[in-house]
C-alpha cells in the first residue's frame, strides 16, 4: 500500500492496515518491557485461574495478535470465540489461527449487541476497544450478560498520557488542510483514568493494573506510518501533502536522536 493510500481509508478498522502500522511500534520500537499481552495475562492470573475447558470470548479481535503472541500458553481445551465488528479484521484474525493451527469460532459482531446466550462464557478480552464503541455503557452491560456468574473480564486501555510525544506530531500534521482528520491517541473514552467508573456500572469488583514505559524510536518509516495511520485525508491530493509533511517532521525530530516516547497503559480486570 502506498503511503499517501493510508490516509484516504476512511474507516479505521475496515482493513488491517492502520492497525498494524500502530502495532508496529511498539513491536519493533526499542524498549526493555515485557510483552504487553503476558503482561496482562499476568496480571489476570492466567491461564492457571481458569479451567482447562473455558468458554473464551474475545471482542474486537483484530489481527489476533494476542492469540499468536501467546500461542504457547493457551491451554488445549480452551474454547474460543473471536468476534470483531470489521470483517476484514475477521478475516486477518481467521488466516492467524489458521496459521497457528488453532480452531475458534470467529464472527462479526458489534460489542454492544453481542449475539451469545446470557452466561455463555467464562473469560471476555475487550482490549484496546472499549473506546471506540458507540455506545460504551451499553457494550459493557453486554459484556457483564455474557458472562457467567463469577466470570471475568480483562480491558485494556490506555492512560491520558500515552504516546504524548507522537500527539505533538499530529497536532502539526493537522496544518496540512482544513479537512484533515486527526485521531490524538489519548483523546479517549475508555481511559485508565475513567474506565473503572465506567465498569463499576456492571460489575461488583474492578481492579486497575497500571504499566509504564518508554520506547526508543529511530526507524522514520515506522513513525511516519504511524503518524498516518492516525490522519484521514479528504482527497489524494491532501494524501500526498501529508505524506510529505510527516516525513519532513520526523526527519526534523530525529536530528537530535531517537525520538522517546512515554507509554501508558493497563488493565482492568472485573467480575
């Protein structure tokens, strides 16, 4: 895909390319922390807190990149269930379990009208997606029916914070037209900050789990393909003028070095 081409798709999970451009990252970004998916299971008790056949729920799959990354750690008589309100991000999410050699049930569904029996599972993954739902308090009552009395859910999300040094960029990006559409990372409505008030609607016990660090970043093809993955241009006249003024603005910020960013993130985990 060409550059420029990433920032005229309006819809931001219709495929997977913005999301792995933001993935990418913080996978290829240097840093000294544990993985973010077994750091959240960690926090989670998991797997050894559940039982070897559980009913496994998780909402806004995407690229089933948590499944890959702890591939080794899923107990064989897991049940899992994959839904995602994208179906190209349904169809990543199938071809990565296919890979693995994993079955699961995997189809598209919106969070907030999960189509599953009250107290079908026994865990529910609503990670990084809380905030982009229509109608959160609605998604989260929906999350609390499918789950079974004494169930759990695991949430992440980020902090107020996060990624700040790259906000900075995108608010510099928006000077490239009036038309412009910038997502600032930390402008969210499931925050670490918010989202136990937000939980507590349905669930008796919320526990926040919070986790902080700093990437290096010295790869300017990676940030400028983050920087546009969260732009949305009107036409491909306006692309190619914000293609150019990303790579000019990160090239201006690497001069001095790799560019430092501040990451941070969580976990709630409800019953």
């Amino acid at each position: 895909m060409d550059l420029a081409d990433l920032t005229l798709t309006q819809e931001p999970y219709g495929t997977p390319a913005r999301l792995q451009a933001r993935i990418a990252v913080h996978a290829f970004g240097r840093h000294d922390a544990e993985d973010f998916h077994a750091w959240v299971w960690r926090r989670a008790g998991l797997p050894a807190s559940l039982p070897e056949d559980a009913a496994v729920l998780e909402v806004g799959v995407g690229t089933a990149r948590m499944w890959a990354t702890m591939a080794g750690r899923i107990p064989a008589g897991w049940r899992l269930t994959l839904s995602d309100r994208s179906p190209g991000m349904m169809a990543a999410a199938r071809a990565a379990l296919d890979a693995l050699g994993r079955q699961a049930t995997c189809l598209v569904a919106d969070a907030d009208a999960l189509p599953f029996d009250d107290g079908a599972f026994d865990l529910v993954f609503a990670n990084h997606m809380l905030y982009h739902v229509p109608d959160l308090p609605r998604a989260v009552a929906e999350l609390r029916r499918v789950l079974r009395p004494g169930g759990r859910l695991v949430a992440a999300t980020n902090g107020d914070a996060h990624l700040q040094e790259l906000a900075e960029a995108l608010r510099d990006l928006r000077a490239a037209g009036p038309d412009v559409r910038v997502d600032l990372p930390h402008r969210l409505s499931f925050t670490l900050e918010n989202g136990a008030a937000t939980l507590r609607a349905a669930f008796d016990d919320v526990e926040r789990h919070d986790r902080e660090d700093e990437l290096l970043l010295d790869d300017a093809e990676l940030i400028v393909r983050y920087l546009l993955s969260m732009t949305y241009a009107p036409d491909t006249a306006t692309a190619r003028a914000l293609t150019g003024r990303a790579r000019a603005l990160v090239a201006a910020r690497l001069v001095a070095g790799p560019m430092r960013v501040r990451r941070v993130s969580g976990v709630f985990v409800a019953s």
